[in-house]
C-alpha cells in the first residue's frame, strides 16, 4: 500500500515538471539593424537603454520596458521637478501676494541702506584725497618735492574709492535682480493660487 502512493507522488511531480518549464520568459528587443529579436537569455546590454518586452513561453507581452527617456526628455523631466520644488517652497513661503511685496520692500530697503553707506563713505574718501592731494600741492608750489608717504596715501585712497564704486555698482545690480525675482515670484503666486 505505501508503494503506490509514493508512485503517484511522483507522477505528480513528473507531471508538474512541464509546468515549471513552461514558465520561462522570453525577451524581444530590437537589434542595431532593425530586425526584431525574441531571446530566452536576456537582452544585451547594449540594447537595454532602446526598451523591450519579456514574453511568456505562449508569447504574450507580459511586461513592457520602455526605452531610456533621450536626453532632452532627461532635461524636461529635470525642469519640471525643479519647478514642482520651487513653486512647492513659494507656497511655504508666502500666503499671498501681499506677503512677496512685504518681502520685496524689506530686501529694497537692506539694498538701499548698502548703497547709501557705501556712498558716504565713497564721498569721505575723496574728501580725504582732496585734502592731501591739496597738501601735495602746498608742497609743489613751494618748490619742494611731495613726500612718498603722501603720495602712497593718495594712490591707496584711489584703490579704495575704486572699490567702493565696484560695490555700489553690485549693490545696484543685486536691487535690480530682486525686484525682478521678487516680481516673477508675485507673478507666480498668482498663477498658483488661481489669479486670486
């Protein structure tokens, strides 16, 4: 009696066996000249990135793998998710549009408060280098030679004034780019919040 069964135990198993073959999958890809190609071994890897299908053993599509997106496609999907991060953060930031003005006129006026502090000290500079360059004068109208130390004085007081004037200068430039990023910030609330 224990003979049979373990006889058809293993009829069953012999029976199961075609099951398990049968479910082996197949991939079909396109190869570099164009012809259609169906492998039970997998696709090679230089044909990965062109997408494929994986077949079952009936050849039906099973799975689907779409082709590497182009690098154009890598581009816009790159954009599109810096978008969704910075409009996500512009709603964190303001509530309303009124909220961008309050933040625009604070930074205006940080920019304004730069500008105006470097130039007094721009216009004490060149009040500095009048003055001596009034004593270097005294000196040349006397017959005598102007000092070097003086001289020196004068020179580094141009090199100053000049840096002074480069950092209004970017002082300037900086006002101008916020007012500009502050108003494509209003313009874009707007539009995310539905023209409110």
């Amino acid at each position: 009696m224990f003979k049979p069964v373990v006889c058809s135990l293993v009829l069953m198993a012999a029976g199961s066996a075609p099951l398990l073959v049968s479910a082996a999958e197949f991939y079909r890809y396109v190869d570099d000249k164009g012809v259609v190609v169906i492998d039970r071994q997998g696709v090679p890897p230089e044909h990965i990135a062109k997408g494929y299908e994986v077949l079952n053993d009936k050849g039906r599509v099973i799975r689907i793998i779409p082709p590497a997106p182009s690098l154009e496609e890598r581009q816009k999907l790159a954009e599109e998710k810096a978008r969704a991060k910075f409009d996500a953060q512009l709603l964190r930031i303001y509530s309303e549009p009124g909220d961008v003005d309050r933040a625009r006129d604070r930074k205006l006026y940080e920019l304004d408060g730069l500008i105006s502090v470097a130039q007094s000290n721009l216009h004490s500079l060149r009040t500095q280098q009048a003055n001596l360059q009034a004593q270097a004068a005294e000196f040349e109208r006397g017959g005598r030679q102007v000092p070097d130390h003086l001289l020196v004085q004068i020179d580094n007081l141009k090199a100053e004034q000049s840096g002074v004037e480069r950092d209004i200068q970017r002082y300037r430039k900086s006002r101008e780019d916020a007012q500009s990023a502050f108003a494509a910030d209003r313009a874009r609330l707007l539009e995310l919040r539905g023209g409110e």
